[in-house]
C-alpha cells in the first residue's frame, strides 16, 4: 500500500495544515468581510455627508474637513469679454466666511462680485469674465478667511470664442 492518499479539492491535506497555510486561507477569506465592512462604512459616511450638504461633490470636502466648497472646479467660458461662468461656492462650515479675493496668472480673467461673504450652509454664486483669442487653462485661486482653507484652486478654462464673435 502506497503513503500517497488521496483528499478532496476543498479541504486542506493534512500537509498544508501542518505548515499553517490553511490558517492563511481562512485568514484571507475574514479580510473580504472587513473590506466589506469598510465599504459600508464609506458608503454610509459619503451618503450622509451628500445628504447633509446636497450634493456628493460638497460632501467630500466637507469629509474631507474643509470649509467651503467650490462648484464647478473646472468652470468654462467664452471669452467674448461678455459671457460670464457661475462657480458657486458652498459654505460648510458653521460660521460666516468672506472671500476677499481673487488671484489669477492671467489677466485675461476677471472675478466679480468680490469681496462676498458666505453664511453658513449658504450658496452663493460668484461669476467669471474672460477675454482672450486662445483657449487656455488659467489658475484661479480665491483667499478667504477660512481657517482650514484659507485658498481655494480652480482651473477656469477660457475658450476662445467663434470666429465673428469677437469684440
């Protein structure tokens, strides 16, 4: 008779729980849970903060633990000088604040509107100007008296506006 026996596919041979690795797989198969567990968890916190604030975008930074929450981050427009885009800026925290300003590497965008405040759980709508003859990315920082986000990027991005719109 032969030392070689044969085991079934779904137990352990009697080998590998010797050498532990048997303890290995069922240790990996917990960590499924616990990764499942923090996907609730996650899920739950960003539904409750999308919830909270009214939208998924503001819920993250306000998770994140910022203190305001500019909307959108990537604003686009044409840059007949004329045409203005909308970022609005949700307060988060619970006390007023006051956007001062504006500092942009271009002077082809122009901030309006400014100084404003903001009061808590308030919306307000800031607006952009642009004139330019070429498309472009332009860094827009706006300065507030935020104590956990004192600046604010946004990348506006100016579009060149259609041949006879020109002014």
């Amino acid at each position: 008779m032969s030392a070689i026996t044969q085991t079934s596919l779904t137990e352990p041979s009697p080998e590998t729980t010797a050498l532990g690795l048997g303890a290995g797989r069922r240790f990996f198969r917990g960590c499924g849970h616990f990764v499942m567990f923090l996907m609730v968890v996650g899920l739950l916190l960003v539904g409750y903060s999308a919830f909270r604030t009214g939208s998924v975008h503001a819920g993250v930074s306000w998770v994140l633990g910022r203190d305001f929450d500019a909307y959108p981050p990537r604003p686009e427009v044409i840059a007949d000088g004329v045409q203005l885009a909308e970022i609005r800026v949700q307060n988060l925290s619970a006390s007023e604040i006051t956007i001062f300003g504006a500092e942009t590497k271009c002077t082809c965008v122009e901030v309006m509107d400014l100084p404003m405040k903001v009061r808590p759980d308030q919306i307000a709508l800031l607006h952009i100007r642009a004139k330019s003859k070429i498309d472009k990315a332009v860094p827009l920082v706006l300065i507030t008296n935020s104590a956990s986000s004192r600046y604010a990027s946004i990348a506006v991005v100016v579009k060149a506006p259609p041949a006879g719109m020109e002014r």
